[in-house]
C-alpha cells in the first residue's frame, strides 16, 4: 500500500504540488491523470524520492519513506520511464539484471529470471536475451523497460507514461500484455498517463489532478459517470459514458438463461415460448447448445413444421468476455438491437439488447 | 574507419604505390642513406616513445578526470570559462610553451614533458566534456531511479556511453602529441627530432629523412592503435563503427 499525506512540493515560487492526500491499495493499479503541467509526475517522482518533497509524507507500507535510504528505497520498487531508458551499452539480459546485480543477486538466479521475464513478455529468449537495444523495435525496447522493473521483484512499480511513445497498435498489445503480467503479479502500481482512454483500460483507480491539486480520486466508473466538476467532466469528454461502456464486460450485462429451442422443435413450440418471455424472436441451439440460428415471431406465426426448416441467421454473436463497446458496435455495424452472447466453445449463454444497455448505463445516474 | 580498413582494392593499390616508392627511393640511394643511420633511429625511437608515453599518460591522467569534473552539478556553470583556459595551451604556439617552459624548469626532458602535456591536454577534456553532456539525461534518470548511486552511475553508465567521443579525443590528442615531439628535441628532450633538425642544420635531407619518416610511421601507427582500441574495447550496443 502506498500512502500520500498531504504532500506539498514548491519549485522556487511555483507550487507543483499542493497537499495531496492519495491512499492506493495494495495490488491496485492507480492511474495518475491530467493535462501536462498538473503536478502528476511530479507527485510519481516523490514516491521514489526522486523529487523530494517540500512537505508531506510518503508511506510504502507503512514505513515512511524519508526514514529509508534513498538507493535502498529505489532498488525496491520498479520504474519505467516514457523514452524507455534502456542502457545502449549494455545487452537486453544485462539491462534487465541491473537491479539483481545491484542487489548483489546470484548471477545464474537472476540470469534466469531474465529469460523467464521475456517470454512473458512474448519476446524469445534465445533471440533476444544477447541483442543490444538498438537492435530491437520501439515496442520490443518498452516490454524490455517493463520487464526490467519487475526483474527484482519489487511489490511497488511506478511508470511514467510508459506507452506514451509507442504506436497505436502497438500500444494496445502491450497495455493487454501488461494487465494480464498485473492480473498475475498484482504489483502496487502508480501510472502516470494523460490519455483518459488508457487510464479508464488500465486503472482499478484514478486520481485526476489540476494545477497541483487532487481534483478527483476514484474507480474509473465513478469518475466517467459522476465526475466531480466541470473540469474533471471536460477532461473525461463529453463522450464519457461511451467510454463506460469499456469497463463493463457482456457476461455482466446479459440476460442469462435465455430462452432458446433445438432444431427439431415445432414452430408451435418456438411460438408458444416467445409469448411466454414476451420476446419477438428466439434463438435456435445445436443439440449440445451451440447458437445456430433464430426464428422471428411474425414469421413462424401460424406457421407448421420444424424450426430447422425456418431458421434465419443470427444479427451477431459477441463473446461474454467482451466488453459492452465492443458489443454497442457491433450492433450499430450489423444494424442489430440485440446480440447474442457466447462462450468459448461457441455455448449459447445469454443475450445483450441495446435498451438493456442503454438501462444497465442510466442506473448509475438515477441513484 | 574507411582509412584503416581500406577495401581490398584500394588496399592492393597502396601496396603497389608502397612497392614503386619503395623500388623509386632505392634506385635514387636514399634507402641506403637512410639505413646508415639505423642505429641512431633504433637509440632515438623509444626515447621519442617515452615522451610520447609519459606526456600523453599525463595528460590523459589530467585531462579525463578534468573532463568528468567539468559536468559535475556543482562545476558544471564554469565549465565553458575552464575549456576556454584550457583552450589557452593549444592556442599559444607550440615552441612558445616549449620556450617558456624551459625558462621555468630548465632544459631537458620535463620541460618537453610539460609542453607536450599543455598542447595534448585540451582534445581529451573537450571530448570527455563533449561524450558525457552527449549521455542522454533520461537514461541517467533511469539509473537513478533504478536506485544507482552517482559513482554507479558515472561508471556504468554515462562513461561507457561517452567512451567512443572521449577515445576520440585521446586519439587525436596523441596524433598531435607524437608530431610535435619532434620540437623536444629543440630544448634537449631527445626523440627523432635529433636527426630532423640536426639533419636541417647540416643540409643533409638523407638525415633528416631518416627521422621524419619514422615520425610519420610512428604518428600512423599510434593512431591505428587507438582506433583498434575504439573498435574492439566499445561495446557493440554502443559503438557506431560495429
């Protein structure tokens, strides 16, 4: 856990950071937010004493960091910068083990975890453990920066717009790659960012700053859908509740235990079932409840045969593990106001309909 | 690097031109001329050697750590004020130092030492001053911020970086240094001066040739040395010629 106190920095007359008091729980990844100028990395850089505070205390677990040595304090928690940082003089292995070697590690132990990490990352280690950084791409140095901080194992990781640099695309991949490392490791992570789409895909926690100053702090639902001012409303966009739609995955927003019939079932039976839930149309399941197809109320309507005979194509199939954007645009793209919702093995699970959404969103506002 | 590793081409025609001036030299007799002072170039070369060594040891000895200073936190605002006094010793003429370091500390081998180290000092802090500012401030960050302490820092990280511009510095500094030893011998330092300027007082060119030349080989070879040096000790990650 890392705990802020009040802590104030003053640069000459300007003050950078003004009293903040900022609590982020252990495992929680905490997303430092605002527009450049706004005192965030500066606040990241007191943590590690690389920027003293004028006032105020830090607190990593309780213990004060003032009372630590600043060299000791450093080696036991990770960091990674926005230009990456990479030694050019060194190769990828020796990068990664600057911290065990500082720490005086066994060579072969932290040889070793040095392959471990880059297959982590998705980096071969007998390609890559021996190559100089300018030999790797931009994306491949960053994986290298991450994985470097975590080479010691330290339970606190601070990274300063670590994917700022990187290309969309890339981007994305190694923002996935890195949550599934922390959905493993659960490091306490301080992450300054001043991209509200990263924050809200990377945060457990947000704190937006303004002039030196904790404006809000809060989960990243709470932030896009109660933002604290005016400030903190323009700095989300005004497309916030868009962007809430990220946050929360089909599995959670569908109708479960659908109603649903097998192919040889008579259209009678479909009929019968769909006046009983009130529903417009059903989805067909294979014999082992794959989703195959649908039958329309008005269409099977005082009509005789089976449900294979009349079966029409689903308007689109999304992944409960999905998140609602993803699904939102899927049905704009198919034309869609429903979709159905599968599992991995292709097992129909339930439903999403654009007026559940549109509910599951407004219930947020209501209370 | 293109001229110490010539392609094989080119490096087929300097050998020819070598053989012809070679073959020219010695159907004019110079060659033999020449030889006639073997001895006197076997007694004067390690003489010219040592001055090369100490003045140029010293220097670096000076000149790195002066360097390192200079982009220190506390030193760091006078630095240009100290490169331009430094500036001074390649700016005044060489014999001039020379002269005048003879009016202090008499004639002789240290006087020479001295004014060597003058006139070589400035080359090695310009490029230990140039090679450390050139360390790019955020991958000092990072080693701090990765819980390095200053002097891990210097050594692991800014020096290895500024390596291939300070060794740059060393090589042109003894490029300089093993051609002006000559005007030791001027103010009784020894060396191949001995021949040259003896050689010019005479007016006799075989003599004088019979020290120029192995200055010339001399100033060549150290300078190859140096390069080898650059290629092989820089870490490949951070050298520009691997």
């Amino acid at each position: 856990m890392i705990r802020l106190e009040h802590v104030t920095k003053i640069f000459g007359s300007v003050m950078a950071v003004d009293g903040v008091d900022l609590e982020v729980p252990t495992g929680a990844v905490c997303v430092l937010l605002g527009p450049s100028g706004c005192g965030k990395t500066t606040t990241m850089k007191m943590i590690n004493r690389l920027i003293p505070p004028t006032s105020g205390k830090i607190f990593i677990d309780g213990r004060d960091t003032a009372e630590t040595d600043e060299v000791t304090l450093r080696r036991s928690i990770g960091y990674v910068i926005q230009q990456i940082g990479l030694f050019p003089n060194k190769t990828v292995e020796e990068n990664i083990c600057v911290v065990p070697d500082l720490l005086g590690w066994d060579r072969r132990k932290s040889r070793a975890r040095a392959a471990d990490l880059l297959s982590l990352v998705n980096l071969d280690p007998a390609i890559f453990l021996k190559r100089y950084p300018k030999e790797l791409s931009g994306g491949q140095q960053q994986r290298v920066g991450v994985v470097r901080a975590l080479a010691a194992d330290p339970p606190v990781l601070l990274m300063d717009e670590p994917f700022g640099a990187i290309d969309p695309i890339n981007r994305e991949v190694i923002q996935d790659e890195f949550m599934k490392i922390q959905a493993e490791l659960k490091k306490t992570v301080v992450f300054v960012s001043h991209d509200i789409d990263e924050a809200v895909k990377m945060a457990s926690r947000i704190a937006i700053f303004r002039d030196g100053r904790l404006i809000q702090y809060g989960t990243p639902d709470t932030i896009l859908a109660h933002p604290a001012d005016p400030f903190v409303a323009d700095f989300v966009g005004k497309d916030r509740t868009l962007k809430r739609l990220r946050l929360i995955k089909v599995r959670d927003a569908m109708m479960k235990d659908p109603p649903k019939v097998l192919g040889e079932d008579t259209l009678e039976t479909a009929v019968a079932r769909m006046r009983e839930h009130g529903h417009i149309s059903i989805v067909m399941v294979g014999p082992r409840g794959r989703a195959r197809g649908m039958i329309r109320l008005d269409e099977a309507q005082g009509r005789k045969g089976a449900v294979s005979e009349h079966v029409e194509p689903l308007p689109g199939v999304i992944h409960i593990d999905d998140d609602l954007r993803n699904a939102v645009s899927m049905m704009f793209s198919h034309g869609a106001n429903w979709l159905a919702c599968v599992d991995n093995d292709g097992f129909y699970k339930g439903y999403v309909t654009q007026r559940g959404i549109t509910q599951l969103l407004g219930a947020s506002y209501r209370d | 690097m293109a001229a110490v590793f010539p392609s094989s081409a080119m490096r087929l025609l300097l050998l020819a031109a070598a053989f012809a001036l070679g073959a020219y030299l010695q159907a004019r007799g110079v060659l033999p001329g020449i030889m006639r002072y073997w001895s006197d170039i076997v007694y004067l070369t390690p003489q010219h050697l040592e001055l090369v060594a100490i003045s140029g040891g010293i220097a670096t000895a000076i000149g790195i750590p002066l360097g390192i200073v200079l982009t220190r936190g506390p030193v760091r605002p006078y630095a240009n004020a100290i490169t331009q006094f430094v500036n001074l010793g390649t700016t005044i003429p060489t014999l001039a130092i020379l002269a005048l370091a003879m009016s202090v500390l008499g004639i002789g081998a240290p006087s020479a030492i001295f004014g060597l180290v003058v006139l070589t000092l400035l080359p090695i802090v310009l490029n230990t001053v140039a090679g450390l500012r050139m360390v790019p401030a955020h991958l000092v960050e990072a080693a701090r911020g990765m819980g390095m302490t200053s002097a891990q820092i210097l050594f692991r990280v800014e020096i290895p970086n500024a390596l291939f511009v300070m060794l740059a510095g060393l090589r042109t500094a003894l490029a300089i240094n093993v051609g002006t030893v000559p005007l030791a011998f001027l103010i009784g330092g020894g060396g191949l001066g001995e021949l040259i300027f003896t050689g010019i007082d005479l007016m006799e060119p075989t003599m004088l040739l019979a020290g120029a030349i192995p200055t010339g080989i001399l100033a060549i070879l150290i300078d190859l040395l140096v390069g080898q040096c650059q290629y092989w000790l820089i870490p490949r990650g951070v050298n520009p010629l691997r």
